[in-house]
C-alpha cells in the first residue's frame, strides 16, 4: 500500500487537490491510482493500435 499512497499523494500534491480525511484515504488511493492505471492501459492500446496499423 506504500507506493499507492506515495503515488496518489504526489499526484494530490501537483493538481493542488484537497487531502483526503483519514476515514476516506484508502477510498482515493484506490480511486486515483485505479485511474492512472486505467490511462497508462488505453495509452498503451492507442500506442499499440498505431503500430499495428502504421508499422512496417
């Protein structure tokens, strides 16, 4: 849960967004991290989808 934590709180840090209470912490770890991983994905999809159609 450490790299979760250190990640969501860098990216609440740098969008300058309200910390969460300690009762809804683990709530947004999940949240925030599960959306990253969500984006980091459908780049990788685009990125692939590009390289199949345009590769060669």
């Amino acid at each position: 849960m450490g790299l979760f934590k250190f990640v969501t709180n860098g990216f609440i840090n740098f969008f300058g967004i309200t910390q969460p209470t300690p009762q809804h912490e683990r709530q947004a770890i999940w949240f925030i991290t599960g959306l990253l991983v969500l984006i980091v994905l459908g780049a990788a999809v685009v990125f692939g989808v590009i390289v199949m159609a345009f590769g060669r």
